[in-house]
C-alpha cells in the first residue's frame, strides 16, 4: 500500500445517517463541530492523565479523551515505588496515600506449600528509591488522576470515544474524529497525537505496526474477595505472587477488607477449561495450599473478570506528530506490577519530547528516537525476568536469594521500577542473568521435566471435554481467547457459586 492509499486508509468513514466520525463541542454539544488543540491524547488512564497534565502545566492546549466514563473498573492495583516521585510531581502523592493500601513489598512465598515466604522489602532497594508504594482500586486511582488533569488546565472529558484520525501529506496526523456517548460526532484538529488508548492500541491497529510476542501468550482471569487473610504486621499490604506449575497468582490487598486475587495462565492450562469462569478461577486457586488456606473464609464480592493477556510491542513508538505511550505502545506481563509505573514513566517523558518538539520541531525526530531507547530499556529489563519467572531455574533462585556483590538489592531495585536512573543496577543484574545461566545448566534435566509436565499434565488432572482449538500458528492466542471469553464473545462476568467454601456474593463491588 502506497502512502496514499495508507493515509486514506485512516479516514474517518461516514457512519448509516452520513454523519462523519469525530468529536463534537462537549460545550456547545453541536454535531460536526470543530475542536482546535494544540495535543490531543487519547484515554483517560494513568499514561493519558499524566501527559495531559504535564502538557496543560507548560501552557499547551490539551484535549484528553477517554471513552469511558470515570469512575470506572480497571485491573492493575498494584503500583511500584517509583511511582511516588510521578505522583508527588502531579501534586497527588498525598491524594493517593489517602486511598491507597501501604505495600512496603513484594512476597514470594517458598515452594512447598508450608507457607514459608521471601519478602523483597523496597527499603533494601540498591539506591534511594521511596521504601514503600501503594496498592489501590484502579477505579479511583484512574479518576483522581484525570481530575487532576482538568484541573490543571486541561480539556479532560470522559464518555467520548476516538473513531478515526487522518494524516496529512507529511504523515502528521491533522485531524481526528470522535462520538460522545450521546452519539454527538466532533472533528479535532490538532498538532501533536498521543496515543494512550491502553490495549485498544488505536494507532497501533491502524497503523499495522503492532507485533505480538510469542514468548509470553496467557489469560488473566480474577475478582475481589473480602475475608481473605492478609500478611501479618507491616506486610499486611504487600502484593503476594504465587507461582503454579501453569501459571500465577496474584492477592494485592485494598481498603475495606477488599483483596484482588486473580490467576494468569498458559494457554495449555486453559484449554481444559470446564464450567464458567467462576469455577475455572476458583479450581485454580483451589491447587495452591497456601493460597487455600488463606482463602478458607473468603467470600467473592465482584463479578470474575476474563482478559487474553497477550503480550505485544508496536514496531513503531512515534513519528511525525505522533506518539504512543503506555499499554498503547508496548504490553507485558504484570507479574511484577510494572504496568502502571510503566505507563506513567513513558506518559512523563513522552510529555517533555512533546513539549520540545513543539517549540522546536527540527529536533521532533531525534528526541523521539532517545525516547524510544530509553523506554525499550526498562521494558527489556521487566521482560526478561518475566519471560523466566515460571520455570524452575527462577523458582530456585528468588527461593533462595543471596546478596553476594549486592545482586539481591539490585533485583530489589528492579521489583521497585528502578530501571532506567543508575548504571549500578543494570550492571549487578547483569550479574544476576550470568548466576541464572550456570544455574540453569545444572539444572537443564529439571527444566525439562518441569515443561513436559506444564504442556502435557493439565489434560490428566482434568479429563474430560476440553476447548479445541484449530490448530493454526495462533494457537496459543486462540486457545487463551477461548478460555477468556464467553460463548456470546463478550469476557466473562460470572457470579455463580464457587466451590471450597467460598461463597457467592451477595451485590457486587459498585465499581465492578
């Protein structure tokens, strides 16, 4: 497809009644009217929300847009500790803090199932990053931070979805197009796109640069429980990473006796699924002893939510007049919560880009590339760790850490966000992947064992029907959707009864 072709590609088309597809004036409520801005971002979440508020802070005009209306649900409660610094520049650390559970670490508890746990305290963190962070309903986190970015003077408005954009003969997009959810169509101009429309990935589907990763293809499925028991003492808000031999699990605890326990699973795993989603997500906490235990007098208090968690990078972060930031560039796995601080990190950095690149457009292009570099680094640092974490080598060594040249700090650091600000870090992890390679050669006959019995064993232990899959090159993907979604296509939201004493709800989370 020539450039041409391309751009007319992104254009906007005319909906049934004729009407183009674009934002009205959220003023004025006038079909087809035109709204000027300097930046437009799309999404209202975190990476959104934070690059409107720093842009609207340096005088640009800013219109931020999130198809949703806030307060709304969202998994990934749990933030890192180098978030604290992002939020205290945003002028919200104290907000946070008042909503927000104290998460002074992060616990691995040992296998065996007799309860025994490593805890990698954020105080022990090579170098000075902030010794706690917090753990939070997503629902008022995410609303607090657009709040926050109207108040700081941007044009933040929720219930208004972005349905196309087109470029101009430079490759700038110039022109987008949205609909309120009143179904009134608006047109944006504007100078600068940022795209942090999360895993909607709007440019990246548009621009066809999105790439899956094949290394890590799973299925989350999770809800709230009151009633589950937290750590004792000042671990009593520390995030809990449970590993299975077909996956993990999560408990992030949260205010009002609220715990977020959910399990992200293989693609060999689910493809035994039997029964609705409720069951599957409660059979599998069932397997894990200490997971049990603590659940014994549980009772769920929210629907179970289904997503494919299949990791992603787009072949491309920017370009003229464009950047994505967040999920919408890159998605991995949250086993070590780094999503948000992620998004937020990129959202911060992508705001300075913009602003230079505004004032100065000669230097858009190398900025954007030093940009780039940067965030792939933290992204390289998170995804090696995890795309390891499962197997029995990583088992071994978080089962037994050892702080021998400040190896064991430097991980700390990682689990913390401090991936991009001191060298000493990057090195002793460096480090850390030379012990894991010479583990892993005298262990290679485990590892092998330990891979047969994932790929192979969960169809033993449940029997019976399972979901088939057409056994294409996107395997994986297809058998994670199928066990994500429900007959009707839509992710599952089950409250049926639960087995293990674990009872149904009687209402819902407001936010759920």
């Amino acid at each position: 497809m020539n450039q041409k072709s391309a751009r007319l590609a992104l254009a906007p088309q005319s909906s049934a009644d004729g009407v183009e597809r674009g934002p009205t004036n959220a003023a004025t409520g006038a079909a087809g009217a035109v709204v000027d801005c300097d930046v437009l971002v799309i999404g209202g979440g975190p990476a959104g929300a934070t690059a409107a508020t720093l842009l609207a802070r340096r005088g640009w005009r800013v219109l931020c847009l999130e198809k949703s209306r806030h307060p709304r649900f969202h998994i990934g409660e749990s933030l890192l500790p180098m978030n604290l610094p992002i939020l205290e520049r945003l002028g919200v650390l104290a907000a946070v803090d008042a909503i927000g559970v104290r998460k002074t670490g992060a616990d691995f508890p040992k296998p065996g199932g007799d309860g025994a746990t490593n805890v990698f305290r954020f105080e022990r963190a090579l170098y000075a990053s902030p010794g706690h962070a917090y753990q939070v309903r997503r629902d008022e986190f995410d609303a607090l931070l657009f709040d926050n970015a109207r108040a700081a003077g941007a044009d933040a408005r929720d219930g208004v979805a972005v349905t196309g954009v087109a470029f101009g003969a430079d490759d700038r997009p110039t022109v987008a197009y949205a609909r309120d959810d009143a179904g009134r169509a608006f047109e944006i101009r504007m100078r600068h796109l940022i795209d942090a429309s999360g895993r909607d990935t709007f440019l990246g589907n548009r621009l066809k640069t999105k790439r899956k990763l094949d290394r890590h293809q799973s299925a989350a499925l999770f809800s709230h429980y009151r009633g589950v028991e937290r750590r004792p003492g000042e671990d009593a808000g520390n995030i809990t990473i449970e590993r299975f031999e077909h996956g993990w699990v999560w408990l992030i605890p949260l205010r009002d006796d609220v715990m977020s326990v959910g399990a992200v699973c293989s693609p060999e795993y689910l493809k035994q699924r039997r029964g609705d989603g409720a069951e599957f997500l409660e059979r599998t906490l069932d397997r894990i002893p200490t997971v049990r235990a603590r659940m014994r007098g549980a009772t769920r208090v929210a629907p179970v939510h289904a997503t494919g968690n299949y990791s992603y990078r787009n072949a491309r972060m920017s370009g003229p007049g464009w950047t994505m930031v967040g999920d919408a560039y890159a998605f991995i796995d949250p086993v070590f919560s780094s999503g948000v601080y992620l998004a937020m990190h990129g959202a911060e950095r992508a705001a300075e880009v913009v602003d230079a690149a505004l004032r100065e457009p000669a230097r858009e292009a190398r900025l954007q590339r030093a940009l780039r570099k940067e965030l792939d680094k933290g992204l390289a640092e998170f995804s090696w760790f995890i795309y390891r974490f499962t197997g029995p080598v990583m088992r071994q060594l978080f089962s037994n850490p050892r702080n021998a040249l400040q190896i064991e700090q430097a991980v700390i650091s990682m689990l913390a966000g401090d991936v991009y600000a001191h060298p000493g870090v990057t090195r002793r992890l460096r480090l850390f992947r030379a012990i894991y390679a010479l583990t892993a050669l005298g262990m290679a006959r485990t590892a092998w064992r330990d891979r047969w019995r994932r790929t192979r064993r969960p169809a033993v232990e449940f029997g019976g029907d399972t979901l088939q899959t057409d056994g294409s090159a996107d395997e994986a993907t297809n058998v994670a959707r199928a066990a994500a979604v429900g007959p009707s296509g839509d992710l599952m939201e089950a409250t049926t009864g639960t087995p293990g004493g674990v009872k149904s709800p009687a209402e819902p989370l407001e936010h759920a």
